[in-house]
C-alpha cells in the first residue's frame, strides 16, 4: 500500500549552489549532505537534490505545503526562481503555484485548507 509523499528529489548539477538555494528556501539546512546527495527534512517529508541528471519541468509534479501562497511564491522568487505557473484557486479553497528553480526544476506549492497533518503515516 502506498502510504504517501516520501521524498522528492530534483537533479542538481551544481550541488553547492541547489543546497545554498533550497536552504534558503525551506530555511533550514540539510541533514545529509555528501557529494552524491543532499537531504533534507521537510516537515517530515525528504527533499534530494542529485548531482546527476538533467534538470527539467516535464519531470514528477511536487507540491509542497505552505500557509500563505502568495506570500511565499513572492518571497522564492526573490531568491531566484521565476515563474513557471501563476497561483491558480484548483476549487475548495484549494490554491496552487508553480516556480522554476535556478537549475530548471518545477518547485511546486499547494496551499490546502484541508490538508490534516494528523493522517500522515
């Protein structure tokens, strides 16, 4: 049975730049941090950032939880990323945004006033 999100993990060809980026973003630094893997721990799901691959925007939707999406797609772009898609109401107060990071991924965000941390497993 698939228990849910796990790991997200987006090609970073430079692995020093991607872990500077995404610390700022999620604001908090990795918890494993080799030249082969970045790790971090993201309201207990993972981020990975590998050092190979291509980066790209046709790759796996992510979306990670914020509480206010429009304060936070405004304060990611101002650490460099751009705008792949605006924020758009989905339906049920339901609100989505996609960004593009420095290296060429989609950094997806989801705003979900039904989203109940308790039923993580």
């Amino acid at each position: 049975m698939i228990k849910g999100l796990r790991t997200a993990i987006y090609p970073t060809p430079d692995l020093a730049a991607g872990k500077a980026w995404y610390s700022k973003v999620f604001q908090k630094e990795p918890y494993f941090d080799q030249p082969f893997y970045v790790g971090f721990e993201i309201g207990g799901f993972e981020l990975g950032l590998l050092p190979d691959g291509e980066p790209g925007k046709a790759g796996s939707q992510v979306y990670w939880g914020v509480e206010d999406i429009a304060k936070e797609v405004q304060r990611i772009l101002a650490l460099g990323a751009s705008t792949h898609s605006e924020i758009q109401e989905v339906g049920e107060g339901i609100k989505v945004a996609e960004l593009a990071d420095p290296f060429g991924n989609v950094l997806g965000l989801i705003e979900n006033p039904h989203f109940d941390r308790a039923k993580v497993a």
